[in-house]
C-alpha cells in the first residue's frame, strides 16, 4: 500500500492563478479530508468528504473548493490564489471515526 | 465549539530526561483523543490514542491517559531519544455525527540533545 500520496510536494504560484492540490488514498477509506498547517496555529480543517459524491466545510473553506467523484481521490482546487493561502497543506484518510486518520506528507505551497 | 490547548513550547531536554507535554480540552460528549507525532519534513503520524474516559494509550515509550474529570490528555514518556525530537500535536475527534473531524493543538516543538 502507498497509502495516501499528494501532490506536488512543492508549488509556487502568482496571485490570482489557479491550481489542484492532488490526493489519493489506496486503503479503501470513505473518509478523506484536507488541513492546512501555518506556524503557530496547528492544523486547521479545509473540506472533508464521508463517501463519494459528498463534501463539507471545514472550519476555513473560503478560497478552496473540491469534489469527491471516486473513492480514492480527493483534489483540493485553488480558484484565485491569495499570498494568505501561502501554507502547507495535508490530505487525510480514515475509516471513521475514532479511527486513526492517515496523512498525506504535504504539499508547501507559496503565493508570491 | 471544540478546542485544544497544549503546551507551548519549544521544549528541549537532555537524552534520557523525563518528558511531559501537557493537552486539555474543551468538547461536549465524549470526544476520542489522539496524539500526533511530526518529525520533521514529513506528515503527521498517529503516536497513540484513547477513546473513553481512564483508557491509556501508549506507543513507543509514550503514554496518555484519558482523565475527563480534568479534561486533559497529558503525553508523558520516562526517558526521551535524539529521535524523539519532533512536533508533537494532541487532538481530538468528537462524538456524535461529525464525529470524523480532528480538531487540533498548535503544536509542541520537543527537542532532545545528546
């Protein structure tokens, strides 16, 4: 098993650009979700997903969208990149709660 | 909402020195608490976990003890390794249908000197 793979594991963008943060898990969890971790704040929730077809609002979703059309993958989409969504950012998979939750090794993104 | 508040740090010891990192917790029900370890470049991985009040997780020397009385999960381990250095995350997952959700600490950067 790879177990949840991201990428790129590093991305420099312009303001106002576009780009996919990609995820894939190969453990057959219905539950995939996205964090993003800045200095001194911890990790904080994006999006989260429970199944295919099925997404939510984490507790920062402002900027991000994503979708769920397959079990294994989970992209996180940056519409307009802004200098504040400069962070590093993990995928996350688990089989439920209180499960343990796999993460992904990151994705540090920069917005110049 | 949900919350967890864990020590700050930078913490740094000696090899062979005791370590506590302390984690209290705010959260209706009966949320299940975790300890995330990240060594440095990579993901977080999980170290250990507990579910229900007075269980005890324990992993690779480390222990946390679910205590809900003081709302605390406090990461303890008698004797810390060069190796140990990393940043140590508690959090917690809470009950109920959102149940999936990590809410996290900031964070506690351990250092250990040989």
């Amino acid at each position: 098993n790879a177990g949840v793979t991201q990428t790129p594991k590093f991305q420099v963008l312009k303001t106002g650009q576009s780009m996919t943060l990609q995820c894939a898990q190969d453990m057959n969890h219905e539950y995939m979700s996205w964090y993003r971790q800045d200095p001194g704040m911890g990790l904080r929730l994006i999006h989260y997903s429970v199944g295919a077809g099925i997404t939510d609002q984490g507790e920062v979703p402002n900027g991000y969208n994503v979708s769920r059309s397959t079990t294994e993958d989970f992209p996180l989409r940056l519409l307009s990149a802004a200098p504040s969504q400069t962070s590093v950012y993990f995928c996350a998979s688990g089989a439920g709660a209180p499960d343990t939750q796999y993460f992904g090794p990151g994705t540090r993104l920069t917005v110049l | 909402g949900n919350s967890v508040t864990q020590m700050e740090g930078p913490v740094t010891l000696s090899e062979e020195a005791f370590l506590t990192i302390n984690c209290t917790y705010t959260a209706t029900g009966y949320p299940s608490l975790f300890w995330y370890v990240q060594y440095p470049g990579e993901g977080l991985q999980l170290l250990l976990k507990a579910t229900k009040a007075d269980d005890k997780g324990s992993n690779k020397g480390f222990e946390a003890t679910y205590r809900k009385e003081t709302t605390s999960f406090h990461l303890e381990k008698g004797s810390v390794q060069v190796s140990d250095s990393a940043v140590y995350f508690c959090a917690l997952s809470a009950s109920g249908g959102s149940n999936y959700k990590l809410t996290f600490g900031k964070g506690t950067l351990l250092t250990v000197n040989p």
